[in-house]
C-alpha cells in the first residue's frame, strides 16, 4: 500500500521524477515516465521495467489492482497529492497514475533476430504524436520490430508513449538507428525495403507485399529526403480514391503495414 501522502512538489524524490520530462535526463538516468493506467497496466506486465509508482488518493481505490500488482512486485507505491500529480504529469488533466519505467529499447542486432517478417522504420519523424500512433499501428498489425532512426524523436516523450497506449512495451523498439545501416541489417536478412512516399511511382494495388517488408515513414511535413528514398527498393504511395490531398502519416502507416499484414496472412 502507499505509504504517508507526498505533498512537497520540491522533495527530493519529486524533483526526480519531474527531470524525467527533459529527454538529456532521460538518457543520463536511463529512465522514463509512462502516465495513465494504460501505460502503467504494460508497464507491469514487464518483469523489472517499473522502478516505481505514484498514484493519487482517488486512482489508488479506482485502479486497486494495479496498486496491488505493483505491490507485490516490489514496486514502491507512492501516494501523491493532487499538486505533486500535476507537477510530474505532462497532461492538462492527469489520470492520477504514473509510473517510472527503466528504458527499454533494444540493440538493432537484438530486435531482427531470427526472421522478422514486417518491421515500421521512421526516418525524421518529429512530432510525437504521430510517432506513438505508428508503434500501436505497428503493434497491433503485428509487426516485429519498431526503429527510430538518428533523426527521429524520442519515442519516450510523454506524448509518444501515450500515443502508443501501451504499445511501447509490446514489441522491439530501436533507438539513434543510421537509416543506411539499418537498411542493410535489414535486406541482409531478405526483407524487401519501401519507402513510403505521396510521390512514389506505384501505389499499394501495384505491389506484392506478401514478403518479409520493411516500412520506411518520413517527416509529417515533406515526407522522404530523396536520399533516403535512394535506400528503398521501392517507393510506395497510398491510393487516393476521393478527392482528399493526402493522409497524414500516422494513418498512411496505419494503411501500409495492414495491407502488408494482411498479404502475409492470406493463403
């Protein structure tokens, strides 16, 4: 159970938790936050990834079994007060859960072994909302493995890891991955490189994504440099069948690695 309630918003171990928002912190600590119950319930399912838990009052009775979950794993349960919760939160209306998480990427060699048949790869990819939506997009079409590449946003922003509604901790994630390298890691092991691209030659009626696949998804806002496009076998764009301009890239990435599940699938 948690202990005597934290009020202090300047203690020692709030001001811990609250560096956590800063990515250089992040790294220097190798820890992270993951807020809301969602993230805290995945969080927990990992054995050693939660290092410790703070709760409100009011979240502790609605979400008992995570309290107690976190209990008997050892996890230090901290009670906290409605004005340390909305100091270490990063949301205008905090849940009342937050957990402190040890990072947990892995090395590029580590997530593509044995034979990994579909892998989402972003390249510059800024906004961490967006970056979120494509690891649950990811997850959920079962995907191997997620990698962000050197130029890419942190996929421990509080955004992101709330965006990927607990998706952060279901599969491989890589991390500061050079697009050149991990392409060649990749097509050594017989996955077929796309680069999606509004501008690409063929849509996704034209090609057969029945095959091991890697994904490349560029920036939101001018897509793929053509350098990066130059790494691809094949550039590929969504079909546009109305009149709308584009799609944004977390639901062309939501399209492309469905269609390739799905041609994976079918006999």
């Amino acid at each position: 159970m948690a202990g005597s309630e934290l009020t202090n918003v300047k203690s020692p171990r709030v001001k811990a938790a609250r560096r956590l928002t800063k990515r250089a912190f992040r790294e220097q600590d190798r820890r992270f936050l993951a807020e809301g119950p969602q993230a805290v319930r995945e969080a927990l399912r990992l054995d050693g990834v939660t290092l410790e838990l703070f709760t409100t009052a009011e979240a502790e009775l609605r979400h008992a079994e995570l309290i107690t979950r976190a209990t008997l794993q050892g996890v230090p349960v901290h009670r906290a007060s409605g004005e340390v919760m909305s100091e270490l939160s990063q949301t205008v209306t905090p849940q009342g859960l937050l957990a402190v998480c040890r990072l947990v990427h892995v090395p590029l060699e580590e997530a593509l072994a044995g034979e990994p048949k579909l892998v989402a790869m972003l390249a510059h990819v800024r906004d961490p909302g967006n970056a979120g939506t494509v690891m649950r997009a990811a997850d959920a079409a079962g995907a191997d493995a997620v990698i962000f590449t050197d130029a890419s946003v942190d996929p421990y922003n509080g955004k992101c890891v709330r965006a990927s509604a607990g998706s952060l901790f279901h599969l491989p994630v890589v991390i500061g991955a050079p697009v050149a390298a991990a392409v060649r890691q990749l097509r050594e092991r017989g996955m077929r490189v796309l680069a999606a691209d509004g501008a690409g030659k063929h849509t996704l009626d034209d090609v057969d994504l029945s095959g091991p696949t890697v994904w490349i998804f560029g920036n939101e806002a001018w897509g793929l440099p053509e350098e990066i496009r130059a790494e691809a076998d094949d550039v590929v764009r969504v079909p546009i069948y109305g009149q709308a301009e584009s799609l944004n890239l977390a639901t062309a990435a939501a399209v492309c690695l469905y269609s390739s599940a799905r041609a994976q699938r079918v006999p």
